[in-house]
C-alpha cells in the first residue's frame, strides 16, 4: 500500500523521479509534544519534516511506524517519505543522515538511511512493534535514568507481573487499557489487538525492563497496561485479576496509568 505521496499542488515542482526513503530514527522525548507534527508545537515529526524540508529543497510527507506520545522514546521508530531522485542522488543516503543529524541531534538522530519500494509504508507495512519501559527499582533514585525511567522505590514481584502479564498474550479486546478514540458520527472504534510476547527482566540490581510485542497497539495501552502491573506487582492487586480486568473493557478497573518517561518504542519488524 503506498500511503505517502508528495503534494505538488500549489508546491515547487519536484525535478525528476521519486524514491522512497526509509529511516530508523531514535530520539528522547522529554522535550518534545509527541511523533505526530501538531502545528505550533515541538514534535518529532515537525523537526524532522522541517530538516528535511531545508536538506532536499521541497515538501516531504512523512509517515511513522509508531505515534508516541508526549514524553515517549524511541530506539527503533521507523518513517518513510517520498524524496526526490536528483536530491537523494546528489546528497548521497549518508549524507543525508549526516545533514539531518547535525539539524536534528542530540536529541533525534537517524541510525540508518535507506532506499526503499514504492510500495513500503512505515506505518502500514510493519507486522509487529515492540516497546520497552524501564522502571528503577530500588530506595534510591538514580539520576541518569531519570528522563528514561519510573522510579518506584516500594520493592516490587517480579513473579507477580510475569504471570500477570502472560494473561494478555493472545486477541484481546483492551478497552480497559486504552484511551478510547472515537470515530466519525461518534461511531466507537474497535479496540481489539493481537500481542504476541511479553517479558520482564531483570538485567541490572534494581532495574526492570518490561518489552511487549504486538501486531499494533492502541492509545495508552502499553503505559495503562504497566500501571496495572506494578499495582500487581506492588501487592496491592491480585496478578489472577488481569483476566477479569481484560473482560471488563472498562478503562476504570485498571489501575493508574504508568509516566510516559519510561516508554520506548524499541523495535518495528516489517
């Protein structure tokens, strides 16, 4: 499916043929108002969409493989656009990354740059994304991690959450642990998604990281999904309870959403 196209209309005409770019892309999120461009505000998008503007000397479109939210992460986002031939031939794939980096970076950068079919989207050519979310575990604070990870100091099973959290692999429908967007004519849209792997580890003393795979993901459903496994994991809920929290799909029986800082997108199979 081609989903991007660069809009010419009332725009420069663009000189010879299109090529499809691909980028993998990380960025810290901290300061930025999520992915997805938002006119007025600091997006990821935004910047990227305005340094490659500047780099390749026409309009670009750019589509993303995942739209985090403000003060989400990313290791492995993954977006796509429409380049003009001349430009990409003349700039070179490495020179592009370079000019964007140095635009862009610290706090964006791209990892790799490469061509790609007309047919690849981002978005709708990925068959699975993986997020991981870091949370330090231990009385004291460490402040290294502070942009990129949930402090909790209260000591937390890690036996609790893995078995809580092997209950929602598997077709689900996570209304409980999504925000619920609502479609044209306030027709609700489905929240049905299909996860295929969950995992808690423990690499480091007092550090946990918890990555989930899925085919996609809906709003809020990693951070709200995490929220009710430390609850879990706290004591304060019974792990068996995630089965009864899934077949709710009630938003309210889940417990408080988990901070945006310690989510990352950290991976788009295509």
């Amino acid at each position: 499916m081609t989903d991007t196209h660069i809009q010419n209309s009332g725009r420069a005409a663009l000189a010879g043929s299109l090529v499809r770019v691909r980028l993998l892309i990380a960025y810290d999120g901290t300061d930025f108002h999520g992915f997805a461009d938002q006119p007025g505000l600091r997006t990821v998008a935004g910047r990227l969409i305005a340094a490659l503007e500047r780099v390749l000397g026409h309009p670009v479109d750019l589509v993303g493989a995942g739209r985090t939210d403000r003060g989400v992460h990313a290791w492995g986002q993954v977006v796509s656009f429409d380049a003009s031939r001349e430009s990409v031939q003349r700039i070179g794939l490495d020179g592009l990354s370079r000019r964007l980096n140095h635009l862009c970076g610290p706090d964006i950068v791209v990892r790799e740059a490469a061509e790609a079919s007309a047919e690849f989207s981002a978005r709708f050519s990925a068959r699975a994304r993986r997020y991981r979310y870091t949370i330090v575990n231990r009385p004291i604070a460490d402040p290294f991690r502070r942009r990129f990870a949930w402090w909790i100091a209260d000591p937390l099973s890690v036996r609790a959450m893995q078995a809580a959290a092997d209950a929602v692999v598997g077709e689900h429908d996570f209304s409980s642990f999504c925000r619920r967007p609502r479609g044209q004519h306030s027709v609700e849209v489905p929240l049905v998604r299909r996860v295929l792997e969950t995992d808690w580890s423990q690499p480091d003393e007092g550090l946990l990281l918890f990555e989930i795979e899925a085919t996609a993901f809906c709003h809020q459903m990693v951070r709200s999904i995490v929220g009710t496994l430390v609850a879990m994991g706290r004591g304060d809920r019974r792990a068996g309870e995630m089965l009864a929290i899934l077949g709710a799909r009630d938003r309210a029986v889940a417990a408080q959403i988990a901070p945006p800082h310690g989510l990352c997108l950290w991976n788009v199979q295509y």
